[in-house]
C-alpha cells in the first residue's frame, strides 16, 4: 500500500494531464481487452457516450480494445499508476491485486445473471469496491456482465471431468480457478488473456472457458469446436480507474463519471439478457460449434469443485463472508 501511495504522489495521470492541456477539453483512454462487440466493448461504448454526453462535449473516451493497451492484468497496474485513465477488466484478472474480490469467483457461488447484479449492487458490491479501493488504488465505476463461463476445447464433446483427461486448458492467471481445474483432475495451463487465442490456434493449449458472448466476439470458434454449457464462475467486469486520476477530476467530473458508470452498468444487464440466447444458438448455426449439456446435472462438477472453497477463506475475508454471499443470494449456506 506504500508503494502504491508513493507512486500516487508522483504520477502525473493522463486524464489530468488531458484536462489541463485543454482548458475543459480531454480524450480519456480506454483498454479493453476484449475484442469489439463484447460486452466489455458494449459497457465502454456507452460510458463513452454517456461521458460525452453530460460533458457537453468536453470530455471524450477513445476504446482500445483487444488487449492494444496491454494484458487486463498490466492494464490494472497501470491504471492505478495513472498511465492509462480507464479500463475494463474480468473480474478473475482484478483478483490478483484485491483478494476479497475473489468471493465473485469462487467456483458454482454465482448461478446467473440475477445472482451476478445482487452481489454487484448493494452491501456486498458497496464493501467489494472499498476493499479494492484500499488494496490497489483502483475505483471500480461500473459493471459488464458477460454470462456464464463456458468450457470450449477442440477435441471432443465434455459432459463429465473424466472428458477433460489429456487436454491442456488455458486459465486466467487466478489462483481460484487455476485450483478448480486442479479439482476436475486437470493441470491447467495459466496464460494471459491477450496469449490466448494464438495459444488456442497453435495447439498450445486445447481448450479455456469464457462466457457465449466473449467466445463469440473473439472469434474462437475458428480454432474451438466444443462448448460445454457449464457454469463454474459468472463472468463480472469491472470498469475500473486509477484513485488518482479519479482525484484529479473536478467534483462535478467526478459525480459525471459514476453516473455514467451506473448507468452503464444498468445498459450492460439488459444487453446479456437481450443477446446471450441469440449469440449461443448462431454459434452452432453460423459457427458450426457443438453445444454438449453437462452429465448429471453438473453435479460431479459441482462437488468436486466447491471442495476448494475452504481454500480461499483466508484470502476472501473468512468463512463469514461466503456464508453472508450465499445468504444474500438466498441460499442455504450450511
Ligand atoms: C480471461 O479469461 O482472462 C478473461 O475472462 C477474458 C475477458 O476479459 O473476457
């Protein structure tokens, strides 16, 4: 935290430098590391409009998606130095940098989009940016919400762990889902976000997970034909800004950015509901993928997965804290 203080004091943030440059005039940057015509995409657009809007003009965001401006997880780092103004990230590549946030990943915890909104919004959501606040020097202004993760390979259909046996999946570089993978039997592979798709197309990995819209807009269905209609983690995406650069904003700027942000949180819930369905069935009519149903219920998954929550208590705030998440979300926690 004191190194993240000492390099607040002297970074000079881009959104600063862009306002004063200008009189009232600044062009803001944005990473994305999706691919356009994602959710990620979807939630930057319309902050960015909603920006340009309720400045009057003065205040402009440029996208850089596909992971231009660097892997998700430099793009946070370089968020809460300053170097970049904004960027939106899945919340599995927050994790690294604010531990509790890992209670949003924690295998079979989020069931939909419903479960999604309410651990996002509300005391839980309200206390999670607080917590990454304090631990990285990043505010969180708003959210994608982006579906279930879904499990594609290109070698076979997968109902069962048993399936996966042999292949190498690529997973984010977190802790959480890495030990998940560890439970279905498989050694999983961790690779950056921005390598997967060259590690998919050159066989260096078989298969990864991620949700039906962001298989789509990345175009994995050129080197991925199997989806397993799986869902082990609900993927949330932060848009996040550095503290710094938030506190370089005149109030007024400031109360602009968390309105758009909210706004745009409340545009990319109904987009997930208005496209997901669509998305998922032009992948097997369009994209020739195959869709196989989990065996059972998902229940093998489940057991096998949900054995590593004890885990990560330590890391997400203690026992308490799921038992205060499943609760929330209406659930037995016993
Ligand atoms: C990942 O798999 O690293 C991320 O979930 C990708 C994304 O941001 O869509």
């Amino acid at each position: 935290a004191s190194a993240f203080k000492s390099s607040l004091a002297i970074a000079v943030t881009a959104a600063s430098l862009g306002m004063a440059a200008g009189a009232n005039a600044a062009t803001w940057k944005m990473a994305l590391g999706d691919a356009a015509g994602g959710t990620q995409y979807e939630l930057g657009k319309t902050f960015a409009s909603l920006v340009e809007e309720k400045s009057g003009g003065d205040i402009k965001v440029d996208l850089f998606p596909n992971g231009q401006l660097g892997s998700e997880q430099d793009t946070v780092n370089n968020a809460s130095m300053g170097l970049v103004d904004l960027s939106v990230v899945a919340i599995n590549n927050l994790t690294p940098f604010s531990p509790t946030v890992g209670v949003l990943t924690l295998p079979y915890v989020i069931h939909g989009p419903d479960d999604a909104k309410a651990l996002t919004q509300g005391k839980i959501g309200d206390e999670l940016r607080e917590n990454t606040l304090r631990d990285s020097g990043i505010r969180i202004l708003g959210w994608a919400y982006s579906g279930c993760r879904r499990l594609t390979n290109s070698k076979q259909a997968v109902a069962s762990p048993e399936d996966l046996e042999g292949m190498v999946i690529r997973v984010p570089k977190n802790e959480i889902m890495i030990s998940s993978y560890q439970s279905w039997g498989v050694n999983p592979n961790p690779l950056a976000w921005s390598e997967t798709f060259t590690a998919l197309q050159q066989g260096v990995v078989d298969g990864q997970d991620n949700p039906y819209i962001t298989i789509d807009a990345m175009k994995f269905y050129e080197v991925q034909n199997h989806v397993t209609d799986s869902c082990y983690v609900f993927s949330m995406e932060p848009l996040i800004m550095g503290e710094g650069t938030f506190q370089s904003l005149s109030e007024e700027n400031q109360q602009l950015v968390l309105a758009a942000g909210e706004e745009a949180t409340s545009h990319s819930y109904d987009y997930l509901l208005a496209t997901e369905d669509s998305i998922k069935k032009s992948l097997v009519e369009e994209h020739g993928m195959t869709i196989t149903q989990p065996a059972n219920d998902e229940q093998e998954w489940i057991a096998k997965a949900s054995s590593i929550w004890p885990d990560f208590y330590d890391s997400i705030g203690g026992r308490d804290k799921l038992v205060e998440v499943l609760e929330t979300l209406g659930r037995d926690p016993s």
